[in-house]
C-alpha cells in the first residue's frame, strides 16, 4: 500500500536520504492511512 503524503513531508524525507539516513513515516499517520481516516499530523522515524 503507498500512502500519500504531502511534499512538505516528502521533502524533509528525501534530504534525510541524501544525507545517509532512512526516514519512515510511522504513528498515526499510518493508521488513519490505513482506516482511510483523515490525516492531520506526521510522525517521521529514522
């Protein structure tokens, strides 16, 4: 399953990436995501 997420957040992944590290989108984010509720907060994980 892929999971939008806004550019903004996007961004902040893509340049924990460039610079060595992985970056996940974890928490409530997922949840909602997947119980196609809204989502109003990310939490990011490396």
């Amino acid at each position: 399953m892929k999971i939008q997420i806004p550019d903004y957040i996007q961004v902040l992944i893509d340049l924990l990436n460039q610079n060595h590290y992985s970056a996940y989108v974890v928490g409530g984010a997922i949840r909602n995501a997947l119980l196609g509720l809204p989502i109003h907060d990310y939490d990011l994980t490396t």
